[in-house]
C-alpha cells in the first residue's frame, strides 16, 4: 500500500512542478522580450531572467512542500478509512 501511494505522490508533484514551470516559462519569455523592447539592453533582461530563476525556484519549492503536506493529509485519512474499515 505505501509503495502505491509513493507512486501517486511522485506523480502528483511532477505534474505540479510541469504546471508551474510552463506558467512562469511563459511569463519569463514576455518580460525579457518587454525588457529588451523597453531598454534595449541585454544586461536587463539578464536581471530579470536571474531574478525570475530565483523567484521560479522558490514558488516550486514552497508548491513541493505544500504539495507534500495536502497528500500527507489526504493519506492518513485514506489509511483512517481502510484502516476502520477493516476493523468493521
């Protein structure tokens, strides 16, 4: 049983970390093309490309951790209900 739920777990914050690596992917690419458009110097769109790496790499690590916790909770209550179930 563990061993499924480490799979369901695996697969949950993959597709998690692909959603919000596209999303920001997106915006990154906007905000460097705005910044070149605006400034027309490269070294600003290398700030904001570090800046926003940085700001990416945070997001996903905080959406790993809550991530973690949600599926946590979700398999101890699915482990209380088996686990009443079976006792019944």
């Amino acid at each position: 049983m563990v061993y499924n739920y480490t799979i369901v777990l695996v697969i949950y914050l993959l597709q998690v970390i692909q959603m919000v690596i596209h999303h920001h992917v997106y915006i990154l690419i906007m905000l460097i093309i705005y910044a070149h458009i605006k400034n027309r110097i490269i070294i600003s769109g290398l700030y904001v490309l570090v800046y926003y790496t940085v700001l990416i790499v945070k997001i996903i690590i905080i959406v790993i951790i809550f991530s973690i916790k949600c599926q946590m909770n979700y398999i101890h209550l699915l482990n209380v209900v088996f686990m009443n179930r079976e006792l019944v």
